[in-house]
C-alpha cells in the first residue's frame, strides 16, 4: 500500500499552511487549506501562493483528485476557486459549514446570495467518511471548537487538524468565533490525540518566534508530552478556563472580515456591480 507524501507550504504573510498530500507511486494528490493572497491595505489580490504550488503540482506530473478546506478560514481566502479552474478537481470541506455559513451570511447580510446550504462546495464531509486520494484512503474526523465545523484529515500515518492543534510550544487555536467551544476543541483534541503515537500531526498555521523558524510537523507522542495547553494530562476544565481567559485578550484576526465572506462562498468573490467593480463589506461595531 502507498504511504502518503506530504508538502508543507508556508505563507508568511498568515502564517498558514498548504499541504500537497500525494500518492507517488500513482502521481495523484490533494491540496488541502489553499490561499489566496490578498493585501488589506489596497485591496489586491495576487495568485503567488497558487501559483507556486500548481508550478509544483506540475513539475511532479501529479493528478489532482481533491481541493479540501478543515474549515471556513478567518485568516486567510481560500484560494479552491482558483485551483479547480486549473485543475478540475472538486471542492471538499465538513458538512457543518452550514452552520457557519448562516452566521456569517446574516454578519454580512448576504442571505439570499450565499444560502446556508453548502452548496457553494462540490462535497460536503461527514465525520468518519473516507474519500481517495489515489490509492491513499483519507478518513474525515469531525473535530469542532475553532469552529462548529473544523475537520481533520487522516490519511495513513498522518493527521492534518487545520486550526485544532499547533505546534506543541504554540499550543492550540482560538475558540472565540461564533460557534466557537473551548470544551468541545478540548475533546475533539482528545480524539486526536488518541491516535498512534507516531501518527504526524500536520497543524495549519504556524509563525515562527522562541527562536526557531517556522514549522509544521510533530507527532501525537510530542503533543501528549510537551504540547503547552493540552500536553502532561492536562484536565479538561483547567484548560477550558485557560482557554478562554487568553481567547478574551486576542484581537480579531487581520484578514477576518474579508476572508469570511469570499470563505463562506467556496473561495468565490462576490459579484461585480454596475460599474464593474467587485466590493467586499465592512459591517461596523459587529465584531
């Protein structure tokens, strides 16, 4: 059986994540949690992130089966519009996106133009379903708390968590978001960590700082053990507590309003108007 090949993907500008997860014995792979570059300050889009990764994709002559998103990102767009166009491989993210979508489909005021249905996805995931990349079989975890509907990505001996987990001297994500649980990511980072202790957990963003550079990768072993908020048996109410007096001190992410509502959407911009222009909206005193 293959084993699957994983490239990291480092956007500096977000400290996020993309991972290529491949089958090299058949050439075929996913991207998972794309991005597409956007600067606040004017407003431009820019295609380097995608670019580098599809110039990568083609390099290696690999097919492309799947697009997949662990959830609906605040801190980055989702570039999956753009790599379908390119590649033709459909869009996958949790089922509960639903309910992330009604809550920020009313923030902005869009309910009749991005209905709270999913179907701005080309699959919806439940939690234990399996989808192929190549001849890897890739097991989706629903591991809420982030948000209502982060999930996780087993594949073999790997673990992709988007914002559930990061590096152990980082600790774990936020859980202020609408939707948001910090005893509910306490327990889905339990079923995480119940797994092998040499599966590879891959987290979804990661900044550098306490003198390393930045990185991507540890092992369900090192998380139990030196993990900063989960790590040495850490109780679940004591984390709860710490948990949420640090989320009360976070401001909100650079890139949140922007990126929730080109996320809601599958990674689509919303439509033009009259004169051409495409705008996105900035709801006063609501967040």
């Amino acid at each position: 059986m293959s084993k699957p090949t994983v490239t990291g993907f480092h956007d500096p500008a977000t400290g996020t994540m993309t991972y290529l997860v491949s089958d090299e014995r058949h050439r075929r792979a996913a991207v998972v949690d794309p991005v597409w570059d956007y600067e606040p300050k004017s407003g431009h889009l820019d295609t380097r992130s995608v670019d580098r990764l599809s110039l990568h994709i083609e390099r290696r002559e690999l097919t492309l089966d799947w697009i997949l998103e662990t959830h609906v990102h605040a801190d980055h767009l989702s570039a999956a519009q753009l790599l379908k166009h390119r590649f033709g491989a459909p869009v996958a993210i949790g089922e509960h996106v639903r309910a992330v979508q009604r809550n920020f489909a009313a923030l902005f005021h869009v309910e009749g133009e991005v209905p709270a249905d999913g179907s701005q996805f080309d699959r919806l995931l439940a939690d234990g379903e399996t989808i192929e990349i190549g001849t890897l079989s890739a097991r989706v975890l629903h591991t809420p708390g982030h948000t209502p509907a982060c999930i996780s990505y087993l594949v073999e001996d790997v673990a992709i968590v988007g914002d559930t987990l990061f590096m152990p001297d980082a600790g774990t994500a936020r859980c202020d978001f609408p939707g948001g649980d910090a005893r509910q990511l306490y327990r889905s980072i339990q079923r995480i960590l119940a797994l092998p202790e040499q599966t590879r957990i891959f987290v979804g963003h990661d900044y550098g700082g306490n003198g390393r550079e930045p990185a991507w990768e540890a092992s369900v072993a090192q998380h139990r053990r030196l993990n900063i908020h989960v790590g040495a048996g850490r109780e679940e109410d004591e984390y709860v507590r710490m948990r949420e007096a640090r989320d009360r001190t976070l401001e909100a992410p650079t890139l949140i309003l922007p990126a929730l509502q080109v996320n809601i959407r599958g990674g689509r911009l919303p439509g033009a108007e009259s004169n051409g222009t495409i705008y996105l909206k900035i709801p006063l005193d609501r967040l």
